[in-house]
C-alpha cells in the first residue's frame, strides 16, 4: 500500500476528508500533528507528534518515524506546518515547494518584498516592532491603511484605518491580539512585528492551483462577491466559475504564476489572493498549501470513464507522481459560505438547518462551532460557525442559494460573563 504524509494541526477540518479520499484510493495516510508527545495517542490517529515551532527537532522525529513506514508523497494542510513540509520533503528527496520559498510565503513582508523585487504591483509597506508607540510613526502613514501581523492568517488581525484615530486604535488592537495566550502560543518568531500596508481598492479573487515542477495550473478562479473594504476583511462566499471577463481571469492567472515564481514555490498545491484595482492585479498572498477549512468541498473534478473526485483526492494522486491533468473542474458552478461569526460569547446553538439544507441548489449545511464554546469575532478570530455548500447551473444561481440557505438560520450566541476575582 502506498502511503503520504500528512501535517496538520490536530483540529484541522481538512484531516477527515483526507483519509476519506486516501480510503477511495486504497492509500495510507501517516500523520504528523503539533501535538503534545507526552501522551498515549489521544486523537487515537497514530500521528507522529511534533512541533511547528521546532522545525529541526520535528524534522528529525519525523524522519526517525518514517524509517519504519516510508512514504510516496508529502501534504500539507494550514499555513503553519507548510516549512516543516517542505523541509521533510526535500531530505526524502520528494518533489515540492522549497524551504525557503515556504518561509517567504507564510510571511507577509518576506512575500512582499519577493514580489516587490520581480517587479510585481505591491501596496506600499512597512513592519514595525509591535511593541512602538504608533503615534510616533504616523508621519510614515498615508492613508487609507491596513494594519495586520506579518504570519497569522485568514484575515485575522487585518483592520483597516482611515485617519489618525482608527491607525492608532487598530495598532493598539493588533498589538493586544499579539500579546492574547492564544497567539503567544504559537512561538512564532515574527509575532512581534506589525506590517502597515497602503489599502487597495478593488474586488477580491482567489486562485486554486497547482505548481508542477515550476508551472502554474489552474484549477479553479473564485469570485468573493461581498466588497471586502474594511475595516475587517472577513471573507463569506467563494464561488466558481468566476464571472470576470477573460481577459481578467488571464490577467489573474499570469500574475499569480510570476508571485508563485518570485517567492520560489516549486511543486505542489497553492491558493492565492488577488486585488484587482484600476491599476492591475495586486496578489496579496501566494500560500504554499490547498484552500482551508472546509472550502475544498466546493471542488470536485471530471475526468471522462472515471467518477467524480475532490480536491484531496486529486492532492493525493499528485503526491504520488500521478499525472493529473486530464482531471478538470466539473462543468456546474459552485459555491460555498464561510457561516460568519456575527459577535463573540458563548454559541448555544443554531435553528433552521433543515430548512436552509432543502433549499434549491443547496449540497450541505455544517454547523462546525460546538454548542457552549466561545466564539470570537474577526479581527480577533480565527474560526467560522460553519460552511453551506451549493451547485446551480450558474454563478449566479449558486451564489444565490448560499444567501438564501443563510437567511433560513438563526444563531444563539450568549454573552460572555467573564469571572471577577476579589
């Protein structure tokens, strides 16, 4: 039986629909999660424990586990693991994206300036120590600006400022979100950096592809239908087929191969963010792994006398050398909602799921958050209640059966009663 490794966090949503897909393919996943490796196998997965922080260290247990169970391939799912995979696939000799470039990818002034120097459209930026007094830098400021952490992901930390007040209010509440327990936690080394950025005006993309031995394809172009102007940037609806014109999408698949080029990224999944303003493709980030969270069940491939697959079984065959290019994107359009966190407490619970699931068009709704957990609220965030899925013959229709499905729920969320000690 063939195997691959897979890193990803314990938690991670995309880790269950892997060993579905690896279960179709009669394939073995062998899983390497930060976890602690102290205890007895909790998540019952057989994972190999390791560290994202300590890349070496995690490097060698890694390779001292695999000498008893080699592996074909090596997948990544979330930002953070993607150095250490890429460090473990280069000493197995696999094919993927270089250390270096991973590093450089997971971080916003390292991919800034990797694309700044290949002479591609960058906001104007700059990082600062965290822990500066950001009224003393607003002769540097020329707004409107956004201010957000240089490796958190998704959105989180990314506030928008308009004038004096707001950049000093939003610096002091990405400072404060680097300093939470949570964050501190990660012992990443760049948590003490803050990155200003010039905002950029236009309507958000993103690309799904992947790089083979250095070449761009795409599998799919999502339209983000809802304007992401700030001042937080919480991303809800995905939907493909994309409805700009071709020259647009040509425009948006050239730059993201000269980004994915530039920061060095080789071999393997990516899923970029594009701006488009009057001035031409600003790609925000090329990320050295496949879409998060869930977003993947919006992908599924044709090929002619095969059955339909996901994302992470194409991921997979491509792991192993395969050649996958005779998959491409089923013909119906596609979307899907990341369900949005209204306001953080205490989630008690969501009504409607029923009558949201029998809506046309309507493939799945999930209620991910569990019932008494705390939920926090972008920009602070890094979660979503939930994902509803749906297929139409159109763009236009599936977009509109995820709004309407949403429209079907009603969300419990208590507030938080926090504990007063005397």
């Amino acid at each position: 039986m063939k195997c691959v490794l897979l890193l990803a966090t314990t938690t991670g949503y995309q880790t269950r629909m892997f060993a579905e897909a690896a279960a179709a393919l009669g394939v073995e996943i062998v899983y390497a999660t930060d976890r602690c490796d102290h205890l007895d196998d909790p998540w019952r997965d057989g994972a190999i424990p390791v560290r994202f922080h300590e890349e070496w260290r995690s490097v060698d247990v890694i390779l001292k586990a695999l000498e008893s169970r080699p592996v074909s391939g090596v997948l990544v799912v979330g930002d953070r693991p993607t150095v250490l995979a890429a460090h473990v696939t280069r000493l197995l000799g696999l094919a993927g994206h270089p250390p270096e470039a991973a590093a450089a990818a997971r971080d916003k002034r390292l991919s800034r300036e990797r694309l700044r120097a290949a002479g591609l459209p960058v906001p104007e930026f700059f990082a600062v120590p965290a822990v500066i007094n950001p009224a003393t830098i607003l002769s540097r400021v020329v707004f409107p600006v956004v201010v957000k952490p240089t490796v958190l992901s998704g959105s989180r930390g990314v506030i928008r400022a308009d004038d004096a007040l707001s950049f000093v209010t939003a610096f002091d509440r990405v400072r404060r979100l680097l300093a939470s327990t949570e964050v501190r936690e990660l012992q990443d080394a760049d948590l003490d950096v803050i990155q200003v950025e010039s905002y950029i005006p236009g309507e958000e993309y993103a690309l799904e592809g992947l790089l083979e031995h250095g070449e761009l394809r795409t599998l799919a172009i999502f339209d983000k239908p809802d304007p992401l102007e700030g001042p937080f940037f919480e991303e809800s609806i995905y939907v493909t087929p994309s409805r700009a014109d071709a020259g647009r999408q040509r425009q948006i698949r050239e730059v993201v191969a000269r980004a994915a080029t530039a920061i060095g990224l080789q071999h393997g999944p990516i899923h970029a963010e594009c701006r488009v303003s009057a001035r031409g493709v600003y790609v925000l980030e090329v990320a050295a792994r496949p879409i998060g969270g869930l977003c993947a069940k919006a992908l599924r491939f044709v090929k002619p006398g095969e059955a339909s697959i996901g994302l992470e079984q194409l991921l997979l065959r491509l792991a192993l050398g395969e050649p996958v290019g005779e998959w491409q994107r089923e013909a119906a359009a596609s979307a899907v909602m990341m369900i949005p966190i209204p306001r953080s407490g205490v989630f008690r619970g969501v009504t409607g799921v029923a009558e949201a699931t029998a809506m046309a068009g309507i493939d799945d709704v999930l209620i991910t958050a569990k019932p008494d957990q705390h939920l926090i609220a972008l920009p602070e965030g890094a979660s979503y209640l939930g994902f509803i899925f749906a297929h139409a013959l159109t763009p236009e229709a599936a977009e509109r059966a995820v709004r309407d499905a949403h429209a079907c729920l009603r969300v419990t969320i208590d507030p938080r009663l926090e504990v007063v000690r005397q």
